[in-house]
C-alpha cells in the first residue's frame, strides 16, 4: 500500500489478497467483456484543452448535489459483496468517503446490512434498490432505510435478470450448487491467509445483511445467487417508480441509463437524477461505454434533473474528463473496491486523496477553477 500511486496499483493489491472467486467478481464483466473494455479504453481518449497563464492559485473542488454540499463531485457507487472484500467492508468505505466529505451508496446486496452502517458513521449515506418481486420486502427496505436517515435512493433499473458473467462460473463464486462449489472457495481462502484472517475469521456473520431476512438460514453464496434469479422483475416498467415514490419521499436517482429516450422518461416520471451508466459492463456486452453515452444524454436532460454517471473511471483525470462530458458528479465502482481489498479504509481513503489530488492538477492545466466551470469547452472536438 506505501507504493499505491493509483488505483490500479490497488487493483493489484487486490489480485493477490483476495480469493480468485472474489476478485474475479468485483474484477469481471458480461460475456466477452467488450464493454467493461470500452468503459476504461474511451475515457482515457478523450482529449483536454491545455490552458496556460491562468490564475489557479485557488481551485475549488466543492459542489452540490441533491441538496447537499460536498468536497467533491463524486461518490462511492454502490457494490454488491462490497464487505466481503475487507472486513466488515461496507462499514470501512463508509467511514472513509464520510471523512472525505462525499457520499457512500450501500448496495442491497451488501455484507453490511443498513443498521451496521448506520451505526458506523455519524452522516447520512445513500441507499440503492433493485426492483424485487416482493414488494412487501421492498417497503421493508424503503422504510428502514427513511428510519435511519439515507439521504437519497439509488434504483438501479438495468438488471431485470443478472448478466451471464463467465469469470464467476470458472472462478467458483457461481455455477451448480453443492459441496464442490464450496470446497473450492474454500480452498482459495486457505491459499490467501491475510484475507481469511481478516474476512473469514474475524469478519464473522458472514451474511448478506439487508436480504438476511428473506433467506433465512440458507444464506450461502449459491442461496444468494438462487434469490437472485428468482426474484429480480423483468416484468417491471415504467409504471413501477409510482411504487417507489409512494415509499420513498426523498431524491430519487435512477441508475443504469443509457438511451436519451429513456433519460427523457425518467425525467418525465419525475427523477431527482440518473445515473449514466452499462452497470460496469457487468449487463448487456456490447453497449457504449459511459464516456460515449454520456454527451447526447447529459444534453437532453441536464436542465431537468442531476446527470450522473460511471464507469471505466480509475483516476481523477477521468473524473474531469466525465464532467467535461456533461455528468454533475461521477460514482467510483471498482477504483474504490479495488482500494478496500488492498488497504481496508485507509486505502479508501488514500484512493480518494488520490482522486482529489490528479483532480486539481487536470483543473490547473485545463485553467478551471470551479466544478461550474468545466464544461465541453475544454474538449479537444
């Protein structure tokens, strides 16, 4: 961790500590991984005005988003299995974005339910949601989530079903259920000591929080898998966010948008903000990467509600560049997880320093001092 200058010098930590069955998962795509390609080779393509003889003595990296101020235009998107990457792992990234002064989502599907990570931090944090079958546990959640204060929800829309993920089936996280499947999970725990020290010993319930409640005592990782399958909604429309807002009175942010129409109609509907976004390249191979659906979408709707966006980011550069593209504020996936596993909180946060630092310096030599000021003026077109 001393010689982490990136993140992806974290992302090598994370190959060697965790288990191939976890890191495989948080490092994989769908199918031939053409898009999960596309996101992080498009970013670094997109080409900044240099500015020179520009006052940036004092750049300001403050911005507001969905009624609050924070240090910086980004947030910590929201992970499945997050907590399984560090110890109590949702909790750590929590405190590390709190401190940093930025938001922390905490996915559904967490390690870490909601009650934990309330508890673990002093400021509200974001909530995200899949449309789920059973809505009476949707309301559940919903509710819990207003009782302990989150500050916005996140209602991911792009997983009707769960994308075909061929690394999770050769790595062992996935397939036939059975004692094979843990057998062989087990073994690679054994192979990587600090992990199973930290994560499978002193990391103990190992539970899926938030849907603890649903599984029950079969709460194993192809129990998970099978609830998935089952419960996801593809029969969910547009027609379904009434739903959300009759149980959530708070800004509400739809995640996995990639169409204009669909942008306009999220607007229609209402939305808060969207979230641009192929889920990580983890749903349909094959779409644009983030950096090439942004611009179009960011046009139609920026005046309507809170552009977001995500993936292939790995650096502050690349937050600049998502910003100069049209996005409000840019979600970390991966540059954060990647941190977890290599370093726990500390490496969160030193990713973060890290982002804000590469941040001021794209500023400076692009002769922007203010979030408001970066704009596709300074694009190379």
């Amino acid at each position: 961790m001393r010689t982490a200058a990136s993140a992806l010098d974290y992302r090598e930590l994370a190959r060697r500590r965790l288990p191939p069955f976890l890191f495989e998962y948080i490092d994989g795509g769908s199918y031939s991984e053409t898009t999960l390609r596309r996101n992080v080779a498009d970013l670094p393509t997109i080409a900044l005005r240099q500015r020179i003889l520009t006052d940036v003595s004092a750049i300001d990296l403050s911005t507001r988003l969905f009624g609050h101020t924070q240090a910086l235009p980004v947030g910590l998107a929201p992970i499945g299995l997050a907590g399984m990457n560090a110890r109590r792992g949702e909790v750590q990234a929590a405190r590390a974005a709190e401190a940093a002064g930025i938001p922390f989502c905490l996915s559904t599907v967490s390690a870490c339910p909601l009650d934990e990570v309330a508890a673990g931090t002093t400021k509200p944090f974001w909530f995200q949601l899949y449309m789920i079958r059973d809505r009476g546990f949707m309301r559940t959640l919903l509710g819990h989530a207003k009782r302990l204060g989150c500050s916005a929800l996140i209602f991911t829309v792009d997983m009707p079903v769960p994308g075909s993920r061929y690394r999770d089936y050769h790595s062992g996280l996935a397939g036939a259920p059975g004692l094979g499947g843990d057998l062989r999970r087990f073994w690679q725990g054994l192979t990587h000591p600090r992990w199973a020290w930290d994560v499978g010993i002193r990391g103990r319930p190992h539970q899926l929080g938030n849907v603890a409640p649903v599984l029950g005592r079969q709460n194993g990782l192809e129990d998970f898998f099978a609830w998935m399958r089952n419960n996801f909604d593809p029969s969910v429309t547009w027609k379904d966010l009434d739903f959300i807002r009759d149980h959530w009175d708070g800004p509400l942010i739809i995640k996995g948008i990639l169409d204009v129409d669909d942008a306009r109609a999220a607007a229609d509907l209402g939305a808060d903000g969207i979230v641009v976004s192929n889920h990580g390249g983890r749903q349909l191979d094959g779409v644009p990467s983030t950096a090439r659906a942004l611009p179009p979408i960011a046009e139609a709707v920026r005046d309507r509600l809170t552009v977001l966006a995500d993936g292939g980011v790995r650096s502050g550069l690349d937050v600049v560049r998502m910003l100069a593209l049209g996005a409000q504020g840019v979600l970390l996936g991966r540059a954060w997880v990647y941190a977890l596993a290599g370093g726990g909180e500390a490496g969160v946060a030193h990713v973060l320093r890290l982002v804000e630092a590469e941040m001021r310096v794209a500023m400076a030599l692009t002769g922007r001092t203010r979030i408001a000021a970066i704009d596709r003026s300074m694009l190379v077109e």
